[in-house]
C-alpha cells in the first residue's frame, strides 16, 4: 500500500498533479478571486501536486489564471453536468474531483476523500454522502434546492438501487483510470442538467466500478446560477429514462 507522503514525494518529481479539481463557471463570480486564494492556502499546509480546472461557459469572462488554475472555455452553452463531465475528461490528475467556487463542502472532506482513494487501492471511485453527517446543514436547515434535492433522491435511489445512498452528491472523488473506462460510455448519452450524478449512475451500470461512499458535508449555500425549476425539468426527465 502506498502511503500519500510517497505519492508526493513522487509527483514533485514530475509535473503531472496527483489531484485535478474541477469547477463549474456559468457567469462571473465575485467570490473566484477567494475560491483559488483559499485553495493555494488549503494546499500550501498540505502539500499535494493539484490543479483546478476552471471549465467556463461560452460567454463568461474569466482572467487568465497564474498555474495551477487553468481555464477551459466551452465553445457552446453545456450546462453543468456536461460541463463537469467535460472538465474532468480535460483534468490530468492521477485523481479527479469536483467542487464548486462556494465550496459547499468543506476542502478537508475532499482531502479526506483523496486519502482513502490512495489508501485502498481496490476503489476506483468514493461518492460523499451528506446524510451520513447528521450535523450537516443539508440536513438541519432546508432550502429549497435542498428539499429538491431530498425529493428526488428517494426517487432516484429507487431506479438505481440503495447505493449511492446520495444520488444528487456531486462530492465523488475518482481514480483517472477508472474515469477514463468511463467516457466511452458517456459518450453514448446525453449528458445534461445542472446535476452530474445521474448521468454518472447511468454510466455506471453500463461500465461498473468498485466504489464506496464517505460522509461528507452540505454547507446549504446554492450556486447563483442555480435555477431550481430548469434543474426539477431535468430530473423529472433522468426518471424517466
């Protein structure tokens, strides 16, 4: 078993990152300047080779980004999953994540995530569970994205069998070896929406992986760009395929 402190050690020999985090932009948002400050921190004390992977809708201005953030800009509107799942076939981390400028869950959840990937080395992908957390605002203080969300987990859990027990948790953690077994299938359906689970759920049946499930936490903030009735339009539709 190969402990973190060794991967590190290896990785800053070479300029490929051991994790990519990918992070959605659908307009431009005051709070990025904080995201990658708060980032740059987070891994000066810890000490990984990562890189962000800013994937931007067609008409959002980002500037351009000093290393490690760099910016891939979508030639037409995608929406999030799609662009999530391009973000992460862009990343070249040996370990692939996503998080969001709001950083709804917490970097040490993530890093958290990262350490078990490296530890056991027969999963391929950890899934974060927000109800495992029973502290967690996702729990204590719904709003309606939240309640949205609530709903049509229960439903999707029932179309894709009690694991993930948080089908709508986009905090996955994910080997780039297993994801790459992954895009082959990916590209046989569309992929669309805000939330990037289902489509991963589909793809999953079609390509399993070994995968295992971590509590993690729901900070209860919701994107700006979030619309809550186009995301109960698309999950009403992921039921129905």
């Amino acid at each position: 078993m190969i402990s973190l402190l060794t991967i590190v050690k290896m990785e800053s020999a070479v300029s490929t990152p051991l994790l990519s985090l990918v992070i959605y932009l659908d307009q431009e948002n005051k709070h990025l300047t904080d995201c990658l400050r708060d980032l740059q921190t987070f891994f000066t004390k810890f000490p990984v080779p990562y890189e962000v992977v800013l994937i931007a809708e067609k008409d959002v201005v980002v500037s351009a980004p000093a290393a490690p953030v760099r910016v891939v800009q979508n030639k037409k509107y995608l929406g999030r999953a799609a662009s999530l799942w391009q973000g992460l076939q862009t990343a070249q981390g040996h370990f692939l994540a996503v998080s969001s400028v709001e950083m709804n869950t917490p970097l040490g959840d993530l890093f958290r995530l990262l350490q078990h990937l490296i530890s056991e080395e027969k999963v391929d992908l950890y899934w974060g569970d927000r109800y495992a957390q029973k502290n967690s605002s996702f729990l204590k203080k719904e709003n309606p994205r939240q309640k949205n969300e609530h709903l049509f987990n229960g439903i999707l859990k029932e179309k894709f069998g009690p694991v993930p027990a948080d089908p709508l948790s986009d905090v996955i953690m994910i080997r780039q070896e297993a994801f790459k077994k992954l895009t082959s299938q990916g590209q046989k359906q569309k992929i669309r929406g805000w939330y990037l689970g289902p489509s991963l759920l589909r793809t999953l049946k079609q390509q399993p992986l070994q995968m295992e499930q971590l509590p993690v936490l729901d900070s209860g903030v919701t994107a700006p760009g979030f619309s809550l009735w186009n995301a109960r339009w698309s999950l009403f539709k992921e039921c129905l395929l």
